[in-house]
C-alpha cells in the first residue's frame, strides 16, 4: 500500500495508529512493543530503525503491516501519517477539540479555587492578627501531609492514578484532611472503593471500554473533576470556622452545616456514578436503557442506565454518608446538644442516586455516544464506521462529573435543611 507524501522506497512496514495496547510484537524488523506507549508520543518505524516524535496528545502504537497492505487491531482508528523527507506529520484535528474541552472543565474550577485559597489566606491573617482564631495542631498538620502521601504514593504504585493524578490527589486530600476529619473519611471511602471497583473484573471491562486504563490510571483532569468541588467547600468551610470538626446542626451553624452537606452531596455524587459505571456493565443481565427515552441501548453509552447500576450507585453514596457519619459519632463532642447526625447517611445515599441519574442525563445530551462497527463497540467520536446513538460532543465525561457534582452540591443542602429532624 503506498501512502500519500512518501518519497523513496514503498517498503513501509508498520502505521501510526490512535490508541493503546498493552502488547504488540513485531517480526523480522527487529521491533517490539510491550507496553502501552505514555501520552504525547508517537513511534514509527522507517525502513527499520525506531523513531519518535512529540507530534500528538494521543497514545499511539504501532501495528504490523506490510507493502501490500496493513493489519489494523479491530479497537483503533487509524490516520494519515505523511514521511516526506523521514519527516512525520501527524495530521487530525481531534487532539485539539479534545484539549479544548479539557481546558473548558477546568478554567473555572481552578480559577475559583485560586481565589477561594487567596481569600482563605488573607482570612487566615486577619484572625491571627485580631486573636480571633485558635492556633492549628502540629498533629493535624502531621496527619493531613503523611496520611494523603501515604495514600496516592500508594495509588501511583498501583496505577491507580498517574504521576499527574498523584499530586493532584495529594492537594485534594491536604485540604480536606486539614479542613475536618469527617471530610477525610468520606474523600477516602470514595476513594479506597473506586479504586477497587475499578480494578475488579478488568478483563470483562476491557472488552466493554474503548478507553479502558489499567488500574483506572486517572489524571489530574480526572481527579480535580470529582474532587475540585469538595476541594473549594473544604476551602469555605475553613473561611467560616476555621480547621476543625463540627455537627451538622442548621440551627446553630447554618453556613458551616450547609457546606458540610455540600461537600457530602459532590463526593456521594461522584461515588455513586463510579459505582454505576464499574459495577453495572458487569454485573446487569438487561441492556441498558436510555434515561430521556428509555429505550434499549448497547452497553457503555452514555446516559444509559440500569436497575444494577442504579443500586451501585445508591449504595456508593450509602457508604460514604456511613464514613461521614462514623467520623462525626467518634470525632464531635456534645453531640448530644446538636440535632441527630444519623440523616447523614440517608443524604448520602441520595446524593449518590441522584448523582448518577443526572450524570446519565447530562451525558445522554452533551456527550456524543456512537456505536463504531468496526470496533464492535461504544465510543465517543464520530467517524465513517460509527452510528450516531445519542448526545452531541459538547462535553467530555470528566466535564459532565464536573457539572453533575456541582448541581448535587447545591441542591442538597437546601434539601436536607428543609427536612433535618430536630
């Protein structure tokens, strides 16, 4: 097969392609591929010898072919690549739109947090200087830096996160375990679950998933998505009433109560939908269905949803409302003066319900979800082999965690202190 642009010799062995493999093994030129290639870099090989270049935002590998044709794995696209004069040019507009997007979910939530954490500051310095706020213990500042170490340094070995997601995670878990306790507990069982969810069944999901990461392997863009909402609450809350645990109580610390449910509500959000996606593919023995038209979908598009998913996600929002709760009955003195602490755990799992079933619907609208023949599965691009099932490319899945915690965060509370027993 001659390519367009290539001068010299026809005799190319091997095409760039989209993607990642875990195993790729070459014959007669000498060249082997054991591992996924890492982001930002595209191999090829020209007449034998390994070249490489900083030319795209995708993983790239490469796959066996020949001069008369090419062998493509059935889970990649492929793309033009030109070699005029051993140069390569790697020609696809899709890196940019996907940074763009990217770049869209992340400019306000950092923004804020820059400006929350400068306000926090200056808040820090006043009451300092006016003696108004209580020194913070040398065992909270020991415990908040080891504890959330010990933890993503962990998750990096276990690919868990990648360097990126680590020290992202490392900011996210400072703040909250410095914030309040409870927070802690509720950012680690998301956490501790999550990762194990998402490394169980791998093989079964492997085949489901046409972005599957060993590991989960998430970014930092991964984890300020799910974490940046709490991360800025935590950040409120220490603005408010400075480091330190607290009941809920609406009555005598309504500001304080108020952003303890939010950061509940966007950790129980991201939770239940993490559970949702983990355990529902695996596990439903029905196709999904749409949730805006309930009709029968393949499985990994986006919006669909399933009885099991649903209690997946249910009972993630569960289980960090029951870590919350069990921080507050060990952590909060008087509590006996403070109104029942015990809604927490009810909150929690509706949040994380309710969570998952916006998450669906958001994506079902602003994510484009196609079926590609030539994969035999789900995928969230447009191409000549995909059929459009629903959604259109607006937002990518981490955006549409982003927005649905953020909508979680502000109604719960306002939920939860219209019906808070007292």
């Amino acid at each position: 097969m001659e390519f367009p642009g290539i001068t010299g010799k026809q005799l190319w062995s091997f095409l760039v392609l989209q993607g990642s493999i875990k195993e790729s093994s070459v014959s007669g030129g000498g060249f082997l591929i054991s591992r996924h290639t890492t982001n930002y870099l595209t191999c090829f090989l020209i007449h034998g010898e390994s070249k490489s270049a900083l030319k795209s935002h995708h993983d790239c590998l490469i796959s066996e072919g020949s001069d008369r044709g090419f062998s493509t794995s059935r889970q990649f696209r492929y793309n033009w690549v030109l070699f005029p004069s051993s140069t390569m040019i790697f020609e696809d507009e899709i890196p940019m739109k996907e940074y763009l997007k990217m770049m869209t979910d992340m400019i306000v939530l950092c923004a804020t947090m820059a400006i929350s954490l400068f306000f926090w500051i200056i808040s820090i310095t006043a009451s300092t200087y006016y003696g108004t706020l209580q020194p913070v213990s040398p065992w909270r500042w020991l415990f908040s830096i080891l504890v959330p170490l010990t933890l993503t340094t962990r998750a990096l070995k276990k690919r868990s996160l990648d360097h990126s997601g680590a020290l992202g995670a490392l900011l996210v878990g400072f703040i909250l375990t410095m914030a309040n306790m409870s927070f802690f507990s509720a950012l680690l069982a998301f956490f501790i679950t999550s990762s194990k969810l998402t490394r169980w069944k791998e093989e079964v999901k492997k085949k489901l998933d046409s972005d599957y990461k060993e590991g989960g392997q998430r970014n930092w863009v991964q984890v300020f998505c799910n974490g940046g909402v709490p991360t800025e609450l935590a950040l409120l809350y220490m603005i408010e009433v400075g480091p330190g645990e607290m009941p809920v109580d609406f009555g005598k610390q309504y500001s304080a109560s108020w952003m303890c449910l939010s950061l509940l509500g966007a950790l129980a959000c991201s939770t239940g939908d993490t559970w949702a996606s983990e355990v529902g593919p695996v596990l439903s023995q029905t196709k999904p269905r749409l949730i805006t038209s309930w009709r029968e979908v393949p499985t990994g598009t986006n919006g669909g949803v399933t009885p099991v998913g649903l209690l997946a996600s249910f009972l993630g929002g569960l289980a960090v409302g029951v870590a919350y709760y069990i921080s507050q009955i060990l952590l909060v003195r008087d509590l006996h003066l403070a109104d029942p602490q015990w809604p927490i755990i009810v909150y929690g799992a509706m949040a994380g319900l309710l969570g998952s079933m916006l998450d669906s619907v958001l994506g079902a609208h602003w994510q484009y979800s196609g079926y590609d023949e030539s994969l035999g599965k789900v995928v969230n691009y447009a191409s000549v082999t995909t059929k459009r099932i629903c959604g259109k490319p607006i937002l990518d899945n981490n955006g549409v965690n982003l927005f649905s915690s953020i909508i979680v965060a502000l109604v719960l509370p306002g939920f939860a202190w219209s019906f808070w027993p007292h």
